[in-house]
C-alpha cells in the first residue's frame, strides 16, 4: 500500500525496525490504518537521568531528556532512530509512542546531591524536545528547572515550543546568576511548510513570541535556524535571522540537514507526498553539502556540512547575523553559584 499523508503527523508510515527479525506489513486485506494514530505515553524505568557525550563539536557534555520519542513530529528529527533502540519504529512509533521518565526530578536532585557531580551546565532538549505537547501536562521539565534552581546549577535549553514561556519565573531565577541560556528553534517563516514539516511543534509566530517574551523577562535569548534545508529553506536564512533578531534574540546558529539511517527514507517519503516536484532538487542541494552523500556523521563538518553550497550558507548566515547584530555578546553561563542544599533546606521539598 502506497503511504498517505496523516493528520498531525510528521511520518506517513512506520518502517521495520532494523534491529527486529520479526514486523508487521499491511495489506489491501487488513483493516484501514488510523489516519491520526493517538499517542501513547509509556513509562520509562530509567536508573539515572544526567547522560553523557565526548563529542568535540557539541557544546555541553552533560543533558537530561525527560522524555524519549517526540510528539512535535518532525520528519527530518536525527533522533527518530534512537527508538529502534527501544524495539519501535524512526517512523510514526517515534512520534506516538512516548517514553515518559516520571522520576527524573527526583533522579536529578540525587545525581546533584551526589560528590561525583562535577557542576557544569546542563542542556535540555539536546535529543528529543522536552517542551512537547505532554509536558504541558506531566510539568517534568518545569519540575526538573525546579530541581536546578534549587541547586543553582546552570541551563541551556533548545525548543521549538511556546511552552517554555510557561517557566519565566525559574528561568529568570537562573539567568540571575548568569545561569540560563534559551535556544528557540526556527526552520521556517511558512506557516504552511512548518505545519508540515514540524506538525505538532508552535507555529512559527509563536516561537517568534517567545523569544521576545523570554527576553524582555531578561533570560538570555537566542535562535537556531536549524535544520537549514538545502533547495527548501535555506532562502530563508535572511528573513528568519531578522526576525529573531527583532523579537530581542542576542545569538543565533544554524545547522544544515543531514539525514542517518533511517531517517532518510522518511524524508524521502515526506518530499514525495509534500514537495515531489521540488524532490530531487532538495536531495541533491543535501548531497552537495555532504560530500555526495544524505549524511555525514563526522565530527568538524556534520553540524556545517561541506563543499561550495555548504561554504555558502556559512557565509551568508555570517553576513545576517553582523547585519542584524546578533553573536556580538554571546552570553556566558557560570557554574560558580552551585550549592548543595543543606539538611534543614532539603526538608522544604
């Protein structure tokens, strides 16, 4: 059966796990598939909640994800193969099975409390979005900014969701003592190609609003233009830069679209429902700038990509930004107001 497009969905289908011997393939027999399948939020018995990367070109070493899978469901998300991990689909199981971490205040305030803790800055969001629709709900984001505050320990937090407008109050408590940084993602100015690119995540406007809400509240502001897709979005580029810059962003950065295993046949799929005569354009634009191929995994050229095409979106994000004024003052956070709380204190929680 060809595959269709969904309401609300990013995926139009659920490929085969490939690290599962056995799946599922429908046929013209079996009943019609639910157009919007309904989420499911599974718990997720999780030990520990602080992970851990190495990696030379991403600038945090230590993050927290409440949440595994991501109901905004975009199709371009590099985590989507993440869940195969999990025994699901990169496809609409990403997007609708939603792992859900409901002790992962408490993990945090122990992992703080613990001596090994080397207190650094945290990043949330740096897999699948901690401000999804579900959070409006279960607050363990929110309850987690809690634990942070309590500790002074500092954030970066990267969204594509208004909600974290909702966290005013803990974030300026952060960004008192040069503790917090917000990051709001913008790939598109088109209402219409956001809604299907990033069906469940704020329209483009609103994401303008909370950059302008966070900053006039004096949290520390800035924007990714990310992903820049190649022969899609990257005409963008100027408009999105002024626009953040206006709504009171002080940084930004950009990151190009590549597409690891598993999400490049969904893309694929997507062009093909969304943008077919636009399609092989758009692939070869992302084959330009990585080195002939849909992906490139190496660290000093995946998060910028590489070749004429990739030099040339650098350049111009550069001249935006001087344009706009934007990277001239990056903010700095500082671990240096981290504190345990003491016994009398810790009884108040």
């Amino acid at each position: 059966m060809s595959a269709e497009k969904r309401r609300g969905r990013g995926a139009a289908s659920n490929p085969a796990n490939r690290f599962e011997t056995l799946s599922y393939h429908s046929s013209d027999w079996d009943e019609p598939e639910d157009p919007a399948p309904q989420t499911l939020f599974l718990k997720d018995d999780t030990r520990t909640i602080i992970n851990y990367n190495d990696s030379p070109d991403v600038g945090f070493s230590a993050s927290i994800n409440p949440y595994r899978g991501c109901e905004h469901g975009c199709i371009y998300c590099f985590a989507r193969p993440n869940h195969e991990y999990l025994g699901f689909s990169a496809g609409l199981d990403f997007e609708s099975k939603i792992l859900v971490k409901e002790n992962a205040p408490d993990l945090l305030r122990r992992e703080l409390l613990s001596p090994k803790w080397a207190p650094q800055v945290i990043a949330i969001s740096g897999v699948t979005d901690a401000y999804q629709p579900i959070e409006r709900r279960l607050q363990l984001t929110r309850r987690c900014l809690e634990v942070l505050v309590e500790f002074q320990n500092p954030v970066v937090i990267i969204t594509k969701n208004e909600l974290v407008t909702r966290d005013i109050n803990l974030l300026g408590k952060l960004a008192g003592i040069d503790g917090a940084l917000v990051f709001i993602s913008v790939t598109s100015l088109d209402s219409e190609l956001a809604r299907e690119l990033e069906p469940r995540a704020s329209q483009p406007g609103r994401r303008l609003a909370a950059i302008e809400a966070l900053s006039r509240a004096g949290i520390p502001t800035g924007a990714l233009v990310a992903p820049v897709i190649p022969g899609l979005t990257d005409h963008e580029m100027p408009a999105i830069i002024s626009a953040v810059a206006a709504a009171g962003a002080v940084a930004a950065g950009y990151v190009p679209l590549r597409l690891p295993y598993g999400v490049a046949s969904l893309f694929d799929e997507w062009l093909t429902l969304h943008r077919p005569l636009q399609k092989e354009k758009i692939l070869n634009r992302i084959r330009d700038i990585r080195g002939g191929r849909l992906n490139d995994p190496n660290f000093g050229t995946r998060l910028h990509g590489s070749g004429p095409y990739a030099e040339h979106i650098s350049e111009l994000f550069e001249v935006c930004c001087r344009k706009a004024g934007l990277n001239s003052s990056r903010p700095i956070l500082s671990a240096k107001a981290f504190r345990r709380p003491g016994p009398s204190q810790m009884r108040l929680f």
